[in-house]
C-alpha cells in the first residue's frame, strides 16, 4: 500500500505491475466501493476499495481529454466520445489492419489540450484543424448548419485519404482460381468493366479504379445440368465467374497496393476527399455537431479589420439550445494562446480564475476581454450588424466520417427478391428505402402520382385480371387471347387492375389456405384491343388436348422441353448444381450500410 512512496515518478506500467492501478470492469463494480477522486479529509475506516483516478475518467479516455467539461451539458460529453471514435485523424500507418482506413492529410492539435491529452500524446498526434470561427447570424446558415469558406477546403483543411482494402483468399487445392474470366467460356459475366485486369486477376500499380471495375478477378468450377431427349441428367464442368467488384463510391481511386500469392489476392485503393455540402464536422471537445449547408468564396465570407478572413461561421441559434459554453470558453483561451499565452495546466475545468487569468491576457493584447469583435461584410464592405461585435476565434474542428458522398444513393437496375421488389441496401445494388415519415409527408401533401410513382411502378408493378362482376382473379393470356373468369364464368367483365407484385402474393397465398379474397373494383383499366371480349379458348395443356396426341407425340411435334429453340438439339441448363450464394471472402468491417442511422443517436 506505500507503494507510491517508494520512487517520487512512476510509470503507469510500472503502477499497474505493482497493483497500485487497477481496471475494474463494469461486473467488478457491483462488488467494490469506488471514491470519485482521493480528499485529505477522507475517514481512514471508511469502507472504501478503490480510489478513482479522476473524476472525468468515469466516462471514458476520450472524455477526459474534453476542454470545459464542467461548463457544458451533461450528455455532450457521451456525444462528443462517440462522434471522435468515427473521426478522421492523422498519422496512420499505410498498413493498418482495415478494410477501410480514413486518414487526415494536413492534421492539427488543438491549441488548448487538457492534461490527460497531454500524458495520452494527443499534442503529437494529429486530429483536428484550427478555422477562424465566428458566432454570427448569416443568410445561409441554420442551427445545425455552418458556412465554409470555400479556400479554406482548398488550402487543404478536412482534407483525408481513404484507403480501402479488397481481398480474396482460397484454398490452393480448390476448384477457384484467379485469373481475367473469358466471357466466350465462362458462364455468369456480370456487367462490370473486366479491362483493367491483369493475367493475374488483378489491376497494375497506379490504375484508376472507376463505380463498375472489377477490382480482383476470379472463376470457380460448376457442374452444369444437360438435359438429354430420354430425360437423362448428364454434368458437365464449366467456369463460373465469381469476380469482386468496386464499390459503387469508387470513383478516382488509384491503386496503391497489390499482393498476388499462391490462393490470395489484395489490392488497395486510395482516393483524396475533399470537404463538401452535406458533410458533417464537430467541434472537438464540446459535440457540437454541424453540416456544411454552404461553401461561399473566401472574398464574400467576412473578415476582421485587420483583413483576416472568417473559415467558418456559426448560428448563433446554436450554443443557447446545446447548452454549450464550453465553446465559447474554449475560443477565448485559444485567442490568448494564439498570442503566446500559456494555458492553464488543466482546463477540463473553467472556474473564475481561469476566465479572469484569459481576460488579463486579450486585455494585454489590446483585444475586448470577451473575445469579440466586429466584422466586415465580404459581399458589401460595410459592418455586420451595425457595428456589433460578434465572437471570433479559432476552434477546433474534427472531420466525421459520415460524408454525403456515402449517403447519396440511386438505382437504375439490379437485382429484386422473390417479390420482384429491389433488394435493400447500397451494398447489394438495392434500391433506396421510402420510409415511413416520406411516405406521410408524401400523403400529407397530396403527391397521389408520385406515391404511386414510388411505392408501385418504381418498386414492383404487376398487372392482374380480376372480374368486376365477382371479384375473383380471372385467367387471361393476351398472346392466345384466353379470357375466363373461374367463378362466374362471364368473361366480358373481365379487367386489368394495376397493383402491386408482393400484394398479389399475398392474395395468392391467402388463397392457398382457403381464404379466397375478393376485390370491389371503382376503376379498372379495360382489356387492350388484342383480346377479344367474351372469348372462352382455353390452353389445351390446361383444359385438355382437342387433338388427342399423346404427351411424348406433342414433344416430338414442339421440340423437347430443354429444346428452347425447336432446333431438335438439347440446350443447356446453365444453373449451378448448388444455388448458394458465393462467399468473397472479403475484410470488409465497412459500417456504411450497418450504421446508416448511427448519426441519429447523437442528434438531439
């Protein structure tokens, strides 16, 4: 217990070996009592068994780096530790193992750092950018969105690197093999670009990698069906391509990496992102999120008098609702250490003295001891606000890896489920989700076209023949000119209703467990002019043959059933004997699709 004693400095390793530090998981807490920082007054019997280190490590390291914790709201700090974990930072290697790595080009420290940052070597790390920020009102920001000037982005600031990595690997002994598929002899071409690939299967150093590259070339044997006339299943082995494609927000990547070994192929790509509309930053320590809503040119974005020119601008609607005056404390100890001033020796707290030592400072300075200052308007050279004076400074600023680009989402054609709807997410091609509240705002205003634009023909129209007179599904094939009603029997009443393809499953699957369903029908389309109204043919396959040949006799006349063509020879059957989906095999820990609405629970 006097272990503490022994040396005036220890290491923290050397604390833990000791059993002077411990971790105490969250089970472990159940059975201990903790005391919320060590007082000299503290009773010697009290029924204490731990001591914790500091009073703003309870929520986590990333917490006790925040500058004024003590002056903001409580739940900003839970916010702010999330929104660094999935912020871009500096100084990563090359080599770090992940699928996905967001790296910051021109990375900053901030000017102020608490003295856990400082023991963590935050001061070395790079992690932020420090703008001129000013709290002011202007005509195209909101509360939740921020102006940008349009040379700061391109001086470099939020500038990142996203290196992403693609990999397959094999067994050497299987039946895959690497390699640029040949659309004459292998089967399952998809539409993507096959160019870029080498021999190897996979692109050269320094290739631009465009949305619809095939980024790692492979093919897998099959064992196709062949039907022969006497019905015998025959196997063939053929090639099946099973390439990985780019992801569809691949575009400018340049490949900086490639490994071809015996049974695994990875190739990296790197891409420069720039900051943009729809973005989203935060401030560094007080989780005050933000989306870029403009980027306006440096000359109409206003300036000090001294000329020097305001990066970003802040609704002043903001700090009031967000209960953050951690900010504005944090942009006047940054003035002072802008001017040569020290900082505190641990601002986690802003007590009294701390903001009268600041205010000595700026008024040594010459600068209002509040920070503030007036600004010149960039668009008509006159004072903003009629002289007031508005807060400027710098502040650190953090880049959010939720970028607009991920979000942006489309779709022209790709593959649909069993219920012909497009499959979910940017992952599988899918098409985008109307939820919900779209669908309601869309009510609300009426947009009856557009709903059904949206929820029918985008999605999976299908036109059925139902009988006015019944309502039951009637049976119509325009190419035969077949129109019965089943029930009824009165086919004139027959009419098409557009609908869509999963509410007609359902229809069909109720009718499957003897629940008939019958539709009251207001407005029907009529029967196009090729089916004659009132027709009673019927399929012979369904109603019986009027010519009495036998099954194998209509074979012989129409062509076998593997015999799409009536050419007299077997066709194909290119579907594989097993039809489970493909596994790549990839290292992909990418959250773009996983965490699409992780932003929301730090919204207010």
């Amino acid at each position: 217990e006097n272990a503490h004693r022994k040396r005036p400095w220890m290491s923290l390793q050397t604390l833990i070996t000791e059993g002077v530090v411990e971790y105490v998981s969250s089970m472990e807490e159940y059975n201990t009592d903790v005391c919320i920082g060590f007082q000299k007054d503290t009773p010697k019997d009290a029924p204490i068994t731990h001591y914790e280190v500091s009073k703003y490590s309870l929520l986590g390291v990333i917490t006790s780096t925040l500058v004024g914790i003590n002056s903001n709201q409580g739940p900003r700090s839970s916010y702010q530790g999330t929104m660094t974990r999935n912020s871009a930072i500096g100084g990563i290697d090359e080599h770090f193992g992940q699928s996905e790595v967001t790296s910051l080009v021109y990375g900053q420290h901030p000017l102020v750092q608490t003295r856990a940052a400082r023991e963590f070597g935050m001061h070395d790390m790079p992690t932020c950018f420090n703008p001129i920020v000013a709290i002011a009102p202007h005509k195209l920001s909101q509360e939740d969105g921020v102006v940008v000037s349009k040379s700061m982005i391109e001086r470099g600031a939020g500038m990142c690197i996203v290196r992403r990595t693609y990999m397959v690997r094999f067994e050497p002994n299987s039946d895959e093999e690497f390699g640029k598929p040949d659309p004459k002899t292998t089967l399952g071409i998809s539409d993507g670009n096959y160019e870029k690939l080498t021999a190897q299967g996979v692109p050269e150093m320094g290739t631009t990698i465009e949305p619809g590259d095939v980024i790692i070339g492979r093919t897998k044997l099959r064992k196709v069906r062949r039907r022969s006339r006497t019905g015998e299943t025959k196997f063939a082995k053929k090639r099946q391509d099973v390439s990985m494609q780019c992801k569809s927000d691949e575009k400018g990547g340049l490949v900086t990496d490639v490994v071809a070994l015996p049974g695994i192929r990875k190739v990296t790509v790197s891409r420069i992102v720039n900051l943009e509309i729809g973005d989203k930053i935060d401030t560094a320590h007080h989780g005050q999120k933000a989306t870029i809503g403009a980027i306006v040119p440096q000359e109409n974005m206003p300036r000090l008098p001294d000329g020097t020119p305001v990066d970003i601008i802040i609704s002043p609607e903001g700090s009031p609702s967000r209960m953050t005056q951690g900010q504005i404390r944090e942009l006047l100890s940054s003035i002072a250490r802008a001017h040569g001033a020290e900082c505190a020796e641990d601002p986690q707290e802003y007590g009294t003295s701390e903001l009268k030592r600041v205010e000595q400072i700026l008024r040594k300075q010459r600068l209002t001891p509040n920070g503030t200052s007036v600004l010149i308007d960039g668009t008509t050279g006159e004072l903003m606000g009629d002289g007031e004076h508005f807060t400027v400074g710098p502040l650190p600023y953090i880049v959010l890896n939720y970028r607009s680009s991920k979000k942006t989402h489309y779709r022209v054609e790709g593959p649909v489920t069993e219920t012909r709807q497009p499959t979910e997410g940017r992952r599988n091609r899918g098409g985008p989700r109307q939820g919900t509240l779209a669908i309601g705002a869309l009510v609300g205003h009426g947009s009856s076209l557009l709903i059904d634009s949206v929820m029918r023909k985008s999605s999976d129209a299908f036109d059925v023949y139902y009988c006015i007179q019944c309502g039951t599904q009637a049976r119509v094939n325009e190419e035969i000119e077949l129109v019965s009603c089943t029930r009824c029997g009165d086919a004139s009443n027959v009419r098409r209703v557009p609908m869509t393809f999963s509410t007609h499953m359902m229809l069909n699957e109720m009718a499957s467990v003897n629940v008939t369903p019958t539709l009251t029908l207001r407005d029907a389309v009529d029967l196009s002019p090729g089916v004659v109204a009132g027709s009673k043919r019927v399929r012979s396959d369904m109603m019986g043959d009027d010519t009495g040949a036998e099954p194998d006799a209509k074979r012989a006349r129409y062509g076998s059933d593997d015999d799409d063509n009536n050419d007299g020879d077997d066709d194909y059957d290119d579907t594989p004997e097993d039809e489970d989906m493909i596994d790549n095999d990839v290292i992909d820990n990418d959250e773009d699709d996983e965490d699409e609405d992780e932003d929301d629970t730090m919204d207010d």
